[in-house]
C-alpha cells in the first residue's frame, strides 16, 4: 500500500461494532469508543483525585484546588453572578477536549515496519463531534442569553447598535459554530496527517522510526491539542459571557 492509500485509510471514520435494537442495527464508530474511553477516564480521575480529601490541602490536593480557584475566579470575570452556573461546563468542556485531542499520543509509533498494536484517532478530527460541541456552545449561548435578558431584552439587543444590524446579528449564531467547528477540525485534523505522514514514511527504517515521531508526537498531540481545546473553550466563554451581559 502506498503513501497516499495508507494515508486515505486513516482518514476513514471506521465502525468499532454494531448494536442491534428492535431488530435495527446502530453502527457504532471508533469515534464514539474513543469518546467514551476520553469520558471514562476523566470519571475515574475525578473520582481518584477526590478520594480522601483533607481540610487542610497538601501534594497532588494543592494543584488540583490551585486548579479549580483559578476556573472559579476566570468564570467570576467572565460571567459574574453566573459564575457557579457556567463555570461547571466550561471546565468540562475543556478537559474533554484536552483528554479527545492527546489521547493519540498514547499510541505506539510505527516500528521494525510493523503496524503498532493499537491504534487511538483523536475524536475531533471528525467533522460530527466538532460540529456536537459547537451546536452545544451555540444552544448554550443562545438559551442564557434568553434567560439573562429576556426574550424582548434578547430580541432589542439584536437590533443594537442600530436596526439594520439584524441580520447580520441573527448571522452571528450560524458563524459561530460553524467558526468554532471548522477551527477545531482543522487543526486537529491537520496534525493528525502530518502524524500519519511521518509514521508512514519512517515505517521501514528501523533507527528512526521511535525516535523522530516522538518529539513531533509531543507538540501535534500535547502541544496542539492543549491550545485548540483553549482556543475552543476560551471562545465558547467570550460569546456565552457576550450573551448574559446585561449591563
């Protein structure tokens, strides 16, 4: 198989197995196990870190309290007095987003030209769960801003700064998502080439093919998937925290 045919392959979104319910039968993508494996492993963090908490903090307890002040007072600027309602989902948000993105970086490089044992591809390079998460900012954007204003405080702001802006403002929840999907995919999406490129290419030689993808692994897997899971939660934020400003 050639370099363009390999690379083909590993952009197909592939069905991990198939569920049959009332005699239909629901494929289930390697997308959505991966998506559950990055959603397990963050409950049982969760419920790690939290076991045997002291009053008085110490060790790993310091960083993870350090952790959750700095979330509450970021939401504090953001949102206000809605701060413990948001605050919640954005912090979700971006742990989801930083366990689906570096989940890849777990998989073994190619190696004395052989296939590696298993193979992780990051949930967000497929277009569906970027355009999910957007869709959800979006809602989320769209029923806060309604619950803060009102709908006539909602409705009148679509016509700030003047009347003519209408359109343009009812434009903004079609690019926003479609701005956070499209951002999200694409970077994601493009390092995951560029990995499968190199692996590929340094299939054959075996002095290389553990020692250059590793430091490339550590900024398209680490690197980049900690900034686009920011990227991603930081404007979800601007534009929820645009839509409860009241004052």
């Amino acid at each position: 198989m050639n370099l363009g045919e390999e690379l083909m392959k590993s952009l197909e979104i592939e069905t991990a197995f198939t569920v049959t319910i009332a005699g239909h039968k629901i494929p289930v993508t390697e997308t959505v196990v991966v998506s559950w494996v990055a959603m397990a492993l963050l409950i049982i963090a969760a419920l790690l870190v939290t076991r045997n908490l002291r009053r008085i903090p110490r060790g790993f307890q310091t960083l993870l309290e350090a952790s959750i002040e700095f979330l509450n007072k970021f939401s504090k600027q953001q949102f206000g007095k809605r701060a413990k309602i948001f605050s919640p989902y954005i912090g979700t948000l971006f742990l989801f987003l930083l366990a689906a993105n570096i989940l890849p970086a777990i998989t073994p490089p190619f190696a004395f030209g052989k296939d590696p044992v298993f193979d992780i591809k990051p949930p967000t390079r497929d277009i569906n769960v970027c355009a999910a998460l957007a869709l959800v900012s979006v809602l989320l954007m769209l029923s806060s801003g309604l619950a803060a204003r009102g709908p006539g405080g909602w409705f009148k702001n679509l016509l700030s700064p003047i009347p003519v802006m209408l359109p343009f403002n009812l434009l903004e929840y079609i690019i926003r998502p479609l701005s956070l999907c499209l951002r999200l995919f694409g970077n994601i999406l493009g390092g995951f080439i560029i990995m499968t490129l190199i692996n590929v290419a340094l299939a054959g030689a075996i002095k290389f093919s553990l020692v250059i993808p590793i430091p490339l692994s550590l900024y398209f897997d680490f690197f980049d998937g900690f900034i686009q899971a920011l990227v991603f939660t930081f404007l979800t934020t601007l534009y929820v925290s645009e839509a409860v400003e009241t004052e």
